[in-house]
C-alpha cells in the first residue's frame, strides 16, 4: 500500500479533473441536463467551493460558494477517491458520507463525469458481448409491432 496523497497532490489532482470536464462534457452529459452544481470539498478545517454549470452538453467550471441547483458536500479524500474511481458518489451517500441537496437527477448526472471502479463494466462486453448485443436487436427488431400497409 503506497502512502496517502499529500495536501497538495489533492488539490492539484482536484484543479485537474475539474479542468477536465468542458473538454469531456459533450462526451458525457445528455442534451435534456441543464443546471449548476456545486461541490463543496472540506480541505483540512476549510472549505473549497466548485460550481460546475451544465447546459447544451458543455460545462463552465468556476469557484464561489453561490447557491446551485444542486449540492454535494463531501471530504478531500472522499473526493479523491471519486476521482480516481476508488470509490462511487452513491454508495458515499448511503455511507452518509457525501451530503446532497436540491436536485439529486444532475448529481446522478455529474457523476458519469467519475471513473468507473477498477475491473468493473458490463460483464456482456467481456464475454461474448457482440454476440449478445446481436441477439438482443434480434429480439426488439421482432418485438415491434408490424406497420400497416
């Protein structure tokens, strides 16, 4: 087990990943989410505050602790681990260790920004997931009700 991230390597691995997200964004959100987001990371008996806006699948990141439609205040190291995907914003909320206002929908959202967790996916593109995926249309295609002549 390697040692904990200094005070710094946090901050600079948290500049980076919110510096990350417009160049990302059009890849991960979903045209319908529009809102801003604020995240408020607890730094060592301080607080850093992140608004991240969301419209039209592009991002504007800035810091200020202004209302936002939604909230998530959480740890530095609970961030960190988020970021490096060592651990889910949902399964911290069931923790009790991030907490949520306002509209939780763009924080289920925001969170597609995360890595996903070491090792995980869909077990279908590991085996035989072409296959699968073939079926699978296979099955819808003749499911749809057949249109009138």
């Amino acid at each position: 087990m390697g040692m904990s991230p200094t005070r710094q390597e946090l901050t600079r691995a948290r500049e980076t990943f919110f510096r990350s997200l417009s160049s990302r964004a059009g890849h991960v959100l979903p045209g319908w989410v529009a809102g801003v987001v604020l995240i408020s990371v607890e730094d060592g008996g301080g607080w850093e505050f992140w608004r991240v806006a969301m419209r039209d699948r592009n991002v504007v990141v800035g810091k200020g602790s202004e209302p936002a439609d939604a909230t998530v205040t959480l740890s530095t190291g609970l961030f960190h681990d988020l970021i490096t995907g060592n651990d889910q914003l949902i399964a911290a909320m069931l923790r009790n260790e991030a907490t949520v206002m306002g509209k939780v929908a763009l924080l289920l959202v925001f969170r597609r920004f995360f890595p996903s967790a070491p090792g995980s996916g869909d077990p279908r593109d590991r085996v035989d997931g072409c296959r699968w995926r073939e079926r699978m249309d296979e099955t819808v295609a003749r499911s749809r009700p057949a249109e009138r002549a």
